[in-house]
C-alpha cells in the first residue's frame, strides 16, 4: 500500500538531476517528486532500463526451464501501475492519504502503465512464464486491480491482494505462488524474478539493508529489479541524516 504522506527529502529530489529550473515560487520536495515521475524523461528512460535488464536475465533463465514451471513475482504500485495522478490530486487538496480517498481512486481505473512494463510482461508470457502479481491493495480492490492492469494492456495470471485486515507483509502469498496454490493446475513455481518499487517488495528486504554490507544486495540486478519511487515508501520512516 502507499505511505502516509508525501514526503522526500530536498537533497533526494535535488540528485534527480544535474540542472535546477529556477521557478518563480520554489516548489515542495513532495511536489518536485511528482513532478519528477509524471513529467521527466528520466523517469521514463530509467523504469525502461530497469524493465530491459530484467527482460534479458528472464530470457536467458527460461532457456534452461520448460513453459509453466516458473514465474515471475511483481508489485503493482508504481511497479505496474502508475498512480501519480492520485498523488497528484492529492497534493493540490492538500490532503494526506487516507484508505477512503485512495479506495475512490482505485475504483476509478484510471492508473496507466509503468514504462516498460507492458513489453516485459509480454516477453515473460511469450518465454513461458507465469505472472503473478502480489499487492498490498486491499481484497476488496483486487476487482478494480485486475481490470485496471487489463485496460492497460498488462497481462497477468493472478492477483494476489492482501487479505482484509490481514497482514501487509508478503512472504505467505510470495509462498503461494511458489507452491501453486495461488495457480491451480500450474503446480509448483519457480519463481526466478521479483519485481517491485519498495524494498519490501522482496524476499527477505527490509530498510536495514542500507546499512548492509554491498554483499547483501547481491540479487538485486539478477533476480530482483528495483524501480525508482521517490514519492512514498517504506523509507519515509528511516531516521534523518
């Protein structure tokens, strides 16, 4: 699910870029980093690049696997779907997140793709793979979800939301997949990519890891694939520095 402010620090939102535009009133970090994923062509150039590398080690890893015994594991925020404009909407009522509103958004089907990521999941289908998606939207939006990742052209064999008042942590549903309960008749999963937007998007990740030894992010680039989001996110809560 999405954080509970929009808040991001100056210097983060200052190294998105070499040059600064003076404008007449400076503008909020918060609305720099909306700014920054709704208008920037590095946004878009860098979740490409992102969606490219994890298509070329998905492609290679198939070789060597039969068609429907392997999966590929994706979050849906700001990993599938974009929902800068509710951010967006949000700032300009000087509001902050609330299940309510986010719930009305949601209904709306109004989130348009990720870049890159529709020709990704096309390529894992296309070499065999299963695609489950594995989100923190609650159950009773999984509906709106499934239809929103459709109308956006993004292909997917299940959805997985999480339970109502269940548990947001997503290691028993990353279970299921695996298992091949989440996919009757599939059987068990290989799961040989994550893909996600906040560090709890994979296996085992957690904010330690920025103080981890360089070691510790040894499957990043490999298995999981990281795209940028610097509008929400478990890091909001790390201490200042």
């Amino acid at each position: 699910m999405r954080g509970a402010a929009l808040l991001l620090s100056p210097l983060l939102v200052a190294g998105c870029a070499t040059h600064r535009v003076t404008a007449s009133a400076p503008a909020s970090p918060a609305a720099l980093a909306i700014k920054w994923v709704r208008t920037s062509a590095e946004y878009r150039a860098l979740a490409t690049q992102i969606y490219r590398e994890a298509a070329v080690v998905v492609a290679r890893r198939a070789l060597a696997r039969a068609p429907r015994t392997w999966a590929v594991i994706l979050d849906a925020d700001e990993t599938l779907l974009d929902n800068s404009l509710e951010a967006k909407e949000r700032a300009a009522e000087g509001r902050r997140f609330e299940p309510s509103t986010w719930a009305r958004f949601v209904k709306r089907r109004v989130s348009t793709a990720v870049p890159g990521a529709r020709p990704f999941l096309e390529a894992v289908r296309a070499h065999g793979g299963v695609i489950a998606v594995v989100t923190n939207r609650d159950e009773h939006l999984c509906h709106d979800t499934r239809e929103n990742l459709r109308a956006e052209g993004l292909p997917f064999d299940v959805v997985l939301c999480r339970p109502q008042n269940g548990p947001s942590e997503k290691g028993p549903r990353f279970g299921r997949v695996a298992s091949g309960e989440a996919t009757p008749g599939a059987g068990p999963l290989e799961v040989i990519a994550f893909v996600g937007d906040n560090i709890l998007d994979f296996p085992g990740g957690s904010q330690a890891l920025r103080d981890a030894p360089e070691t510790s992010l040894a499957d990043f680039g490999e298995r999981f694939f990281l795209l940028p989001n610097p509008v929400y996110g478990s890091w909001e809560r790390n201490p200042e520095r």
